[in-house]
C-alpha cells in the first residue's frame, strides 16, 4: 500500500501539559488545548485543526470549481463549527461569496 503523503506527519509533546508539536512536510507548527481545559493556548487544539482542515478542503473544492466555469468571483469566505446534540456532534458549514455569481 502507498502512502497518501510523500512525508508522515509527525507530533512530539513533551513535560507541558498538551503541547505538541507538528511536523510537516515543510515545517512545523504547535497544537496546545484552550486554558479552560487544562492548556495554554499556544496554538489550535485538535478539533479546531480538524475543523480548519474541512474548512480549507471545502474552499479549495470551491476555487477549483469557479475557476473551471471561469467565473470572476476573488474571494470566497466559510465558516466551519459543530454543535453538540446528545453524546453526538454535527459540523455545519457556511458560506459566503463577496459577490453574486448570478450577475
């Protein structure tokens, strides 16, 4: 089986409670847990990082979209958070263009 990407993730945490650190393959960044659970808030804390990834998979999708229909639209903004309902959770996802693409 082959990998999906041409360098694993990797993550280190080390003695301060929910640090991490992320390694990619072009640099790194950290991941910390809000103050109220127990973290500093160096950084995102993993459901946000999950949440950003939908957000910048679904924009991406989107440009690759508008720009094949050649459509003139420069910008295009989301917002992604989910809610909790019983012991589930459900992701919604909005979006916004700056201008019609009915015009």
């Amino acid at each position: 089986m082959k990998n999906l990407l041409e360098k694993d993730i990797t993550g280190t945490i080390g003695t301060q409670k929910y640090l991490c650190t992320i390694s990619w393959r072009n640099g790194q960044f950290i991941m910390d847990e809000p103050e109220i659970t127990g973290g500093k808030d160096l950084g995102p804390d993993p459901y946000s990082a999950l949440l950003a990834s939908l957000a910048s998979c679904t924009l991406a999708t989107l440009r690759m979209y508008i720009d094949r229909k050649g459509w003139d639209i420069p910008e295009i903004n989301i917002a992604v958070n989910d809610w909790l309902l019983c012991e589930c959770t459900s992701t919604e996802k909005d979006g916004t263009f700056p201008k019609s693409i009915l015009q």
